[in-house]
C-alpha cells in the first residue's frame, strides 16, 4: 500500500522566528534554494541545495525524504548535523525529539522506528559572527558526492573561535561529525590550525572503498574539502 502525504499541508510549511526555523517534512528541496527566510537562517542550506541532483529532482524530492533515506552520500543529513538541528518524529503512540547527530545510525539506517515519521525539522537560529561552508566533489553535477564536507564556524568579539562543527560525508557509511574541531576552540582559526583540523577530521573517518573511489582517495579528498569549508566559514564568521 502507498500512502500519500502530498495534501496533508501542514508538513509542507516553513515557520521561520527569532528562535529558529521550522521545515516540514514535505518541503521541496528546491524551496531551500529560493526562499529568502532559509538563506537568511540557514544560509548552509542554501548552499548546498543547488546540488541536490537536478532541478526536476529537487522540485520533488523533499527534506524528510532525503534525510529519511539517509544516503551516505546526500548533503541534506551532513548539512543538518552541521547545523545542530532536531528531527520530529511522530507515530500513532506517541511524539518524540531526536538530534540530527543521533539520528544517522549507519549505511541507510536512522532511528525512526517501523512506525514513525519525521514531521519536522527544527533549526536554532544562527549564533553571532557565524560563518558557513560547503564543498562536494561528484564526477558530474547532479551526481551523488565521492566526498563533500561542510562547516560551521562562530568567533567571539575577540575574534577567537567559540563554535565549531565540521561534517563529513559522503566516504563512510554515513554522515561523520568530526571530533578534531575541539582543537579550534578558544583560539584565532588561522589557515594552518584550520588545515591541519582538517587533516586530522579525515583520519577519524572509516572511508570505504568501491568502483568508483578507494579508500585513501576518500581520506585524501576528505581533508582538503574539510579545511576548504572551516576556512570558508572562518572568513564569513570574521566578516559577519
């Protein structure tokens, strides 16, 4: 039996305040790249959407479904984590509330239960002076990502770090939020600490290898696209 949700119009709207956005299940992919309330709180988001495969994808494809299928190598999940956000998930027990970093459990695996759906996708606002990052390398536009990090970086008034969060995806058998980037807190991200996190953020990951990518390649990749992102986000955090 297919059930569709397509009429049901409340999981399709976009909440946006001073506390956050709120994304319905439904939401086109494509709705990420062209309204204005998602590129001014999640600005992230709207980076990464024009590369969601291609237009006629993301016209009908939908946040939920991305982030419920859980690819390894789909942008929406990394971009999420990155982001801090909590999934809504609702059945007909109960509700409950997950973090998008528990929510990935592995290769196409996530904790919705047999009798669940995420609804809704909550976002916090953007931290002052926070900058983002994204970056992917597919053998075409439109392709599914080799290896794709993004990055999200905040520095207080003395321009020191004070947030940081680094994904990386599409080399392992799901989103990884690194755990190198606690060595930027409390000090100037310049080029070279930014670089070597970088490096060390693609070590911690278990890359696999297949027809169209080893392993090391992955890794190699990894850490360049990692400090690619953290420095993008560290200028934009700078100049915010």
């Amino acid at each position: 039996m297919v059930v569709d949700l397509n009429r049901v119009a409340a999981l399709d709207a976009v909440h946006g305040d001073a506390s956050g956005l709120q994304l319905g299940a439904l939401v086109r992919q494509h709705t990420l790249e062209r309204d204005g309330r998602i590129a001014a709180a999640a600005p992230l988001l709207a980076e990464a959407a024009p590369l969601i495969g291609h237009l006629q994808t993301r016209a009908r494809g939908t946040v939920g479904g991305s982030l419920a299928h859980a690819d390894p190598a789909a942008e929406l999940p990394a971009c999420m984590i990155a982001l801090d956000a909590v999934f809504h998930l609702r059945s007909a027990r109960a509700a409950r509330s997950v973090p998008a970093h528990e929510f990935f459990r592995g290769l196409l695996a996530t904790a919705l239960g047999p009798d669940e759906l995420l609804t809704e996708i909550e976002l916090p606002a953007p931290a002052p002076h926070a900058g983002h990052g994204f970056a992917e390398v597919a053998r075409r536009h439109g392709d599914f990502a080799l290896v794709g990090a993004c990055a999200v970086l905040a520095v207080d008034q003395a321009g020191a770090c004070r947030h940081a969060r680094l994904v990386i995806f599409g080399a392992g058998d799901g989103p990884h939020l690194a755990r190198a980037t606690a060595a930027l807190l409390g000090a100037a991200p310049a080029p070279a600490r930014l670089a070597e996190v970088g490096r060390a953020a693609a070590e911690e990951i278990d890359a696999r290898a297949d027809l169209h990518a080893t392993a090391a390649y992955r890794r190699r990749v990894a850490a360049g696209l990692a400090a690619r992102v953290l420095t993008a986000a560290a200028a934009r955090a700078k100049a915010a």
